[in-house]
DNA sequence: GAAGATATGTAAAACGGTTTACTTCATGGC
DNA sequence: GCCATGAAGTAAACCGTTTTACATATCTTC
C-alpha cells in the first residue's frame, strides 16, 4: 500500500476525541482545547506517525503552500542561481517548488501553467517566453497571483522581477571610454521583442551616442561558427584599433572567445572584451573576462518574497522591483589605465 | 476567487448527464457512453473550459504523478543537468517535478522526504546526504518507491543510478601512463564515507599498484587557500618531474587550477592535469583541462525512467543500473604522445 | 415472449481533511 | 433561581473527484 493508512480518525479515535478537535490541533488553534486533551492528541499522533494527507488539505482550502517555477532552461547558470534564490525563501516559508521547463516553447509554457493551476499551486513564477506577453490577457482569469522574471509584460494581474541591465551596460561603457579603448565592436543575438535585451543594446549605444560614436555589429544565431565570427572580427581589426568587443547575449561569449583564439594576446591591450553574466570560466579563463553581473539569486528571492507576501496579504497589488547589477572587472578589459578593479555595485 | 468554480457537476449539468458519466470521460473510458452523449461532455467541457482539480483527484486515486526530486545543491552543474534529464522523462510521461535542496543537510533532507510523501507524489529521487543510509531502514515504511543518486546505500526497498567512475579513472591513469607520466600527485577532499569519492581514488591507485609507482597526495579541505596548495605543488615538482596532477573532486579543480598559476606553461608538456566532469570553463580555459566525465543528463533520465516503470508496473522490483563515464581529453595532458584525442566513451 | 446479454447510465459511498453550526457544562452576577 | 457568558467539544456538511453497485432500456436467442 503506496498509501499510509493512518488517518485524523485513527488519531481522534485514539486519543478519546472528535477529528474536529484532532484538525483544530493540526491547525495550531489550541484556544477551544483543554491542556489535557491536547497532550492526548500530542501522544497519538507521536504513536500513530499521523501524517496529515495534503491533497485532503488543499480539497476545501485556499492554499496549498505549493509555488509553481516555470523557466525557459532550468540547467542553465541563470535558472540555477534563480532556483536557489526562490528555495532559500520557501524552505523557510515552509513552501514546495513545483517545477517545469518551459523550453522556451510558449506551448509547453502553457501547459505547464495550466497543469500548475490545476493541481492548486498557490502562486507561479515564470520566466516567460516571448510570446507571452500576448497572452497577458488571461492573466487575470488565472485566479493565481503570478511573478514574472525579466520581462517587461505588465497588467493588472502580474508582478515583476528585474535587473536594470541598461544602467549597467552604461556605466561598464562609460568607464571603458575611460579606460582608453576607442571603437565599439558589438556581436550579439538578435533581441528580437525581447525588452532586457534591448536594454544592453541601448545602454551602450546611449554612451557612444553622447560620444560622437558609433558601434558596429554583427548578428550572432544559435548556430553561428567561431570561424564566421573570427572572420568578421579579423576584418574589423584591419581598420580600428582599440576596439571593445561587447557581448551582451551569455550564452554567446564562450563561442566568441573561441573564435577570438588568435586573439588572445591582444587582450587587454589592443582589444578588450566585456560580456554578461559571470562564471565559473569567466574567472578562471585566461584572460579572465569582464562582465556586466546580474544578481540572480538575490533575483529568485526577491521573486518568491513578493510571491510570499502577496498570498499571506502583507502585500495588496502586484508590484515590479529592478535590482541594480554589478560589474565585475577582470582582466579582458584594461587594467593598466586607471580605474576600479576588483567588483564593483553600482 | 482563486478557486476555478466549474466543478464536474457544472459540465454534467450543461451536458445533461451525471457527474459519474463526465468522470469516465475524464479517465478515458468510453466504452459506457454513445458517441453523442461523449459529444455533449466535450462541448461542455469546452464552453465551460473547465479543468478536473487535481487536488480532488488525488483524494481517493493512487498515483498523483507528482515525483519528488530532493538534491544536495541545485544550482551546481551536476544537479541541473539531473534535473534536465528528469524533466525530459516527467515531461513525457506526464509527472511534475517537486523539488527540494537538502543542502548537503540530512534534517533537512529527511524533512523535504516526510513533506513530500505527506504531499502524495507518487516516488522520489534522492542525492543521499551521507548520513542518510543509516536512516535506511525506514525506507520500506516510507510507502514509495525511492530512487537514490550516487550513492552505494542498497535496501530492499531502493533503486539506484550511479556512474562506473572507477573504471573510467582506471582508463584514464592508465593512459597516462602511456603517454609518458611517470610520476602521480592526488590533490582531493577527504572521501570520508561517500564511496562514489573513493571509486576515484581507488581506479587510479590500482593501476598505480599495477605499475610498481605510489602516489604522492594532498587532503583539500572546502577553505584551503591556492597559496597553500601552490607550495605543495613547488615542493614536489622540486623533487619530481613529468608529473600528472589528478583532482578528483570536482569543485576543487578551479582552486587548482588558480593555484597552479605559474606552472600553466607547463602544462601538458612537465606536468599533466586530469579532473573530474567537464564544464564550460574546463573546455575554455587555456590550456583546456581533461576530465573525466560522468553522463549527467542521462542519469537523470535514467533515474527518472526507472521510477515511472515501477510507478506503472512496468518494473516490479528495485533495480540498480550503472552508466559508464566518458573521458573528454584537452589539452591539459600530453597530447602529442601517442593516444586517442577527443572523448572517448569507455 | 421469456430469459439472458449488452449497452448506457446513474445514485451514493468513498477519499481525508476543514469548517460551520450546534450542544453541553460550569461559572458568575444579580 | 435565572440568565448570560464562556469554555470545551462535536455532528454533520462540505470540498471535487473516483469507484462501486445497481438500474433501465434495448437487443438476442431460442
């Protein structure tokens, strides 16, 4: 029997009581019970190990202290660091994550909310895929509170979670201007509707702008071979110099260094490189890499606080909080000129 | 609301039948019913857009096809590729992953094991913290089947994955040999108890034994300092040459890697270096580190297939199934001897 | 045309809790 | 001695399904 058989009458009936005092006890309203009983209760369920049955709990409550996690890739270093964040809240929420990867597939996104909702998770948050946004109408039919991660969709129904990438992407342009380097190389994915990519992009073509310059760029697909890119970079490098290569697409920069193999020597000095999103590699390559830091984990809890807060009602409306990224410099970008080095808030 | 208020009576209603009939539809028995009175259920389903509460379901059905996943740390990139394989099978076969981080911590991991069978899911996959075989015995209570990751605990009542990592250092250490290091320096953490860590350690002493060589070693402690383990290393290339520098522990390989800084030129060529599952900087970083592999993914896929065999009685008794390793071979050892490049499956 | 057999369907009892509405008893105040 | 109050406790309804056991109508078969 996959089933424990001990239920809140094996309890009641053992302890001399009616279940409706045994569920009271469970539910910590020890006002209308004498001392006595309740350490008869107390006993029989130390001896019976009475587990209480939560889909009989969830049947005419409201909550079933279940989240429901959807993102794009759950094995990616973002998902992890998000995943860790919103655990570090719920274990002491006293919460389970109920989790699925969507794929960056809006179907099986879909699916999974519906499933979700179904089985009665309290809450979700979602990564959401680009085509959610349209869908952004049922949100309020959803008759879940729902947090989203790095998205721009608002509505009435959702909050959101964010990291201000373009006042960083500023700031690490600024201060490389600073640093010396002159021409802006940009190899990126196409953003596409995608709002947090758009933001790196125009952080920096904002400083340039004010700059009098302009930036290059080329267009990076998934399958994109190192030598297109090495190509492309050679050319480049024929007619600039001091060039900053900027990859704002993560899982781009790996393909990138690879493709700037020959390279390698010319960094820091004549060529620098800035990318997104540190790593294990990011550090210990040689040489390591600057990148533009989201705060990931503090993102997660962050998401799963509001989440929290929403369904105990400390927190009335859906809220969007941005959280400020870090630069963490390194030595892709030239150190021997003056300016900070080590991580950096800003 | 939060609750969807279109019960099954709603849909037996608009449909003009009892709740029984929609039930059987529901669970695909059509055998009871015209092919009109299924068409009044679908439209009804349809207009109604209602959606069976899984909660309900649960009550007083066997399975929830909820499957509990419980790990040491999900963000690190064993887990997440866990997970990845898990999902790909959950998705398919229609399970949800509930997910727990025990955080290395057995209170902890025994209170996610008791709140999720207290929840219903159907099974579980553990990462056993190492206490936790003692606590064995109480698996055959536990009233689901459970399926262990890495780990050499065996019961009547445990399924098991792990991966073959002995013979796969053996292979390694032996090629080596072959490729002309004569001398071997272990750098790792204590094994302790957990006898998939000793499974590396011992693959390589017995081809050493074979070979009439002892190994020299270091015991890493999670705070040893690059600094202290950089002296090691100096003192006994002092003493030593062509030395093949074996880290079997795979979150020490970055400090390693940092700690031997001024000996990188040479690398593979003076000293060799060989470490444990593959990531993005291993690959990246230059010199690129060999590393034997362990097919991650495919545990988890494994893992969660052998789970839904038993769910569905496909598979009646607990199974072990071993996955061989891989060894993925960089630059870190003398390529230019004879010997394969490239992984190699073995 | 009576006796099955078959097709179609349903009422009611689970499932294991929570919640509501009600009872009983003791106490105190006047 | 009567009423109000509160403390301690419980029976029964309810949550939304599944499952069991039974009902009815139609079709065969002899």
């Amino acid at each position: 029997m996959p089933e424990n058989s001990v239920t809140i009458n094996t309890v009641a009936q053992l302890a001399r009581t009616s279940k409706t005092t045994v569920s009271f006890y469970l539910n910590g309203k020890f006002e209308k019970m004498s001392e006595e009983t309740r350490r008869r209760i107390e006993r029989a369920i130390e001896t019976t190990r009475y587990r209480p049955n939560l889909a009989a709990r969830c049947l005419n409550r409201k909550r079933t202290k279940m989240a429901g996690v959807i993102l794009g890739d759950v094995a990616n270093s973002f998902s992890n660091q998000i995943v860790r964040g919103i655990e570090n809240i719920t274990l002491q929420e006293d919460y389970q994550i109920v989790l699925g990867n969507s794929n960056y597939d809006s179907q099986i996104e879909r699916k999974y909310i519906e499933r979700m909702v179904n089985m009665g998770v309290d809450g979700l948050i979602v990564q959401p895929t680009l085509q959610f946004p349209d869908v952004g109408k049922k949100l309020e039919t959803l008759g879940v509170p729902i947090v989203f991660l790095d998205s721009s969709a608002r509505s009435a129904a959702n909050s959101r979670v964010g990291t201000d990438s373009r006042t960083a992407t500023r700031k690490a342009a600024e201060a490389c201007l600073a640093r010396g380097y002159e021409d802006f190389l940009m190899l990126t994915a196409d953003p596409g509707q995608l709002s947090t990519r758009k933001d790196r992009t125009s952080g920096i073509s904002e400083v340039l702008e004010k700059a009098g310059k302009t930036c290059a760029s080329l267009l990076l697909r998934s399958d994109t071979k190192p030598d297109e890119i090495a190509a492309f970079v050679t050319e480049h490098l024929r007619l600039n110099r001091h060039t900053l290569i900027f990859v704002p697409t993560c899982w781009a920069l790996p393909t990138v260094y690879l493709a700037l193999g020959n390279f390698r020597n010319l960094i820091p000095d004549t060529v620098g490189l800035l990318g997104f999103d540190n790593t294990e590699w990011t550090r210990f390559s040689v040489p390591s890499i600057t990148t533009i830091v989201q705060p990931v984990y503090e993102e997660g809890r962050t998401a799963m606080r509001i989440l929290s807060d929403i369904l105990s009602g400390k927190q009335e409306k859906p809220v969007t909080r941005m959280l400020g990224c870090t630069i963490s410099w390194c030595e892709s970008t030239d150190l021997r000129l003056p300016g900070a080095a080590g991580s950096a808030a800003i």
